[in-house]
C-alpha cells in the first residue's frame, strides 16, 4: 500500500502515477503506431490499472457484513448487485470483495479507451496520433476514478464495466450497421441495471439508436426488428427479477431506491420539507452542485459544448455523418445523466455519494472529443489547455480521497 505510508503521500503518488501513464502512453502512441487498439488498450490498462490496485479497500463497506443477515432480501434499485455479494457472503468468500473494485476499475478501464480509440479511428491519419493521445489524456482527466476510491465495494462499481461494455458495443453497431451488435449491448445492459438500476436513465437510448441509424443513416424502411434490443432487455431484467425472488433471502423490494430510506425520489420543486431534502430545484445550491457534478465528470465539456456552437457552420458543410452519429449516442447518454443528477433526490449530497452521482459520466467521455474533432482536423491549442487545467483541478480533488482515514 505505498500510497499510504505517509500522509499525503497517496495523493502526490496518484498524481505522479498519471504523470508518467501520460508519458508512457506518449512513447507507445508515437513509437509502435502499428499496434492494434486491442494490443494498445491492454498495455494502456495494464499500465494504469496500479492505481486501483494500490488502494486500500476494506471488505464490504457501509457496515454490510453485520447487515446482511437479517437483510430482508435484494433491493430492487440493485438487486443483482446486492445478491451477488450475497453468495459470497454467504459461502464464506466475503475476503475476496476488495479485490472486485479494482477489477472493475481495470475492466472499464480497457473498454473506456477501446470507446475513444474507436472515435479518434475517424480522424485524419495526418493527425491521428494527437488525437489518440488527447483521447487518453481526457481519459486521465475524468473524476469518474472516484467511484473506485471509495474505500469499499460498492454495487455501482459493479454496474459500470457492463454499462460500458454495453455502450462499446452500441457505437459498433452504429459503425457496421448490424443490429446484432444492438442486441449484444442490451444484455450487458441488462446486467448493469441489476447491478445498479440508476442506469435507467439511459434506457431509451435501445430503442432511439437503431431507429435512427436504420431509418435516416440506411435509409430503410421501419422493421420490428429494430425494437428488439429494448424489448430484449425488459425480458432479460424480468426474468432476473422472477429467479431471484423465488429463492429465499433474494426476495425482491423496494426499499432503499429514493435514496437513505427518506421516501422522496426527486428534488422537491418548491419546498424542501424532508430530513434529507437540502435544496429545492432551482436554488443556488442544488445549481452549484449539479455543476461541481459535471465539472469533475468531464471539465472539458464545459469548453467543448460553446466550441461546438461557435463552429457550427464548419460542421454542417463537412461529411461527417457516421461520425455525427456518434455524437447522437453520447448526447443521449449526456441527456440522461443530467437528469438523473438535477433531479434525483441524493440522500448524502455533494460530494459524498461519488459513486452514484458520476458513473454514468464515463458512458459519455467522448462527447466533447467528438465535438472537437467535427470541427478541427486536428486538438486545438484551448483544447489542449483545457484539459490540461481539467486534469489538475480534478485530481487534486480526487487526491482527497486518496489520503489515509
């Protein structure tokens, strides 16, 4: 546990990790070239993955091991999630939770640059090398890494390699056309809502995405065929749901889904009257949060959404459909993270439930790179600056979490 022997240690340690990821990424984007995305994507993770392997992780967190046994079941909000570390409990293989984080972490991390590598694939081979490395740097920049510096295991680090596995597969679907890449991707999301069930904001992305691509991009007639990857994936959940209650202490409920037991789901519109209700919706806190929120998920889209608009002439007389086609996805997923962080009722508030708030945030890391590269042949200088000032403010906000107790 080196990032622990000293206080403060952790955090300077965690940041000279980066710094010499960053590095070692550089030599391999600019000297073996060749090298093909998966080839790259597991030396990249396998590079970076030290950062969650070092951290000091205690077995089941928030108090589960003297819960579970007179826990009444699964909580429909996580209910595979919670029933998983249930048969690990239960078969005395609870010493083996801290090891799951870490997994997660390197896990997602492989899929999240196999995601960006894919995007920058489109970019002019003059400059592809820059952007690759822009890709890994947005990567490095992302307060997503929060929600495996939590301490413990939680269901969300469960859920996010399945929800990026899912959006993996969705953005191939967009790039061959095959519907099966569609139907693929709604099992893993399947998966990553019993997990965690906060990914139902991002849900109907299985029934607007191959619409849209069949319909406006194929210029095809409207199939049935186009629906099953959402209808798949209720059946899926479904049939997960009805397995589980049947066994006795995986009986599903409903408790614990508004969040810390207070019974209200949304941010209270005009008056904040429970316990756990500190804001109502429009105040300058339940603002500044929101913002703080999306600011450590992705600094870069703050600069990137006016860049986008600025050079909106530029992009309309490009040819850059399939690659507008991607930005739909993430703009979708954007969609549906914000309203989940404007209008969910979070019973810990910002900062404390990370995990929660910014998970879905990596499911949409590439939305300012792609609205970059639809106006620039090549990372320009603001972009480069922005990012970089990113990286520093959200890692040192990160390093916090990074320091003993």
């Amino acid at each position: 546990m080196l990032g622990f022997v000293l206080p403060g240690l952790g955090g300077a340690l965690f940041i000279i990790h980066c710094l010499v990821f960053l590095l070692f990424a550089w030599i391999f984007l600019t000297k073996w070239a060749g090298l093909t995305d998966h080839l790259l994507s597991v030396i990249l993770t396998l590079a970076w993955c030290p950062i969650y392997w070092l951290l000091d992780v205690t077995p089941l967190g928030d108090n589960w091991l003297a819960q579970v046994q007179f826990h009444p079941g699964c909580m429909f909000s996580e209910a595979l999630g919670e029933a998983c570390l249930k048969i690990l409990y239960l078969n005395g293989l609870w010493y083996v939770t801290p090891y799951i984080a870490p997994a997660s972490g390197s896990l997602t991390t492989y899929f999240v640059l196999r995601i960006l590598f894919l995007l920058t694939s489109k970019a002019p081979e003059s400059h592809g090398r820059e952007w690759r490395f822009f890709a890994v740097c947005l990567f490095v920049s992302t307060g997503v890494h929060l929600i495996f510096f939590k301490g413990y295991l939680e269901t969300t680090q469960l859920a996010l390699p399945f929800a990026v596995i899912s959006s993996y597969l969705l953005l191939k679907h967009i790039q061959t056309g095959l519907l099966s890449y569609a139907i693929y991707s709604a099992g893993f999301f399947s998966l990553a809502f019993l997990m965690h069930a906060s990914n139902i904001f991002w849900f109907p992305v299985f029934f607007i995405l191959p619409v849209y691509v069949s319909l406006v991009v194929a210029k095809r007639a409207f199939n049935f065929n186009l629906l099953i990857p959402g209808l798949l994936s209720i059946i899926l959940i479904i049939i997960v749901l009805m397995i589980l209650n049947e066994f006795e202490g995986f009986e599903i409920f409903a408790g614990g889904a508004a969040g810390g037991g207070d019974g209200r789901m949304f941010v209270p519109l005009f008056e904040a009257a429970g316990e756990y209700e500190r804001y109502v919706i429009f105040s300058k806190d339940h603002l500044s949060n929101v913002g703080a929120i999306f600011s450590v998920t992705n600094f870069l889209f703050l600069f990137a959404g006016p860049l986008y608009v600025i050079s909106w002439k530029r992009l309309v007389e490009g040819n850059r459909s399939q690659t507008e086609i991607y930005s739909l996805f993430f703009t979708l997923v954007f969609l549906a993270h914000f309203t989940l962080a404007f209008f969910w009722n979070f019973d810990l508030g910002f900062p404390h439930d990370f995990d929660l708030m910014v998970s879905m945030g990596i499911l949409w890391l590439g939305l300012p790179l792609m609205l970059i590269m639809m106006t620039h042949s090549r990372p320009p200088l603001s972009a480069w600056f922005v990012l970089i000032f990113g990286q520093i403010v959200t890692w040192l906000h990160i390093g916090v979490y990074l320091l003993p107790g």
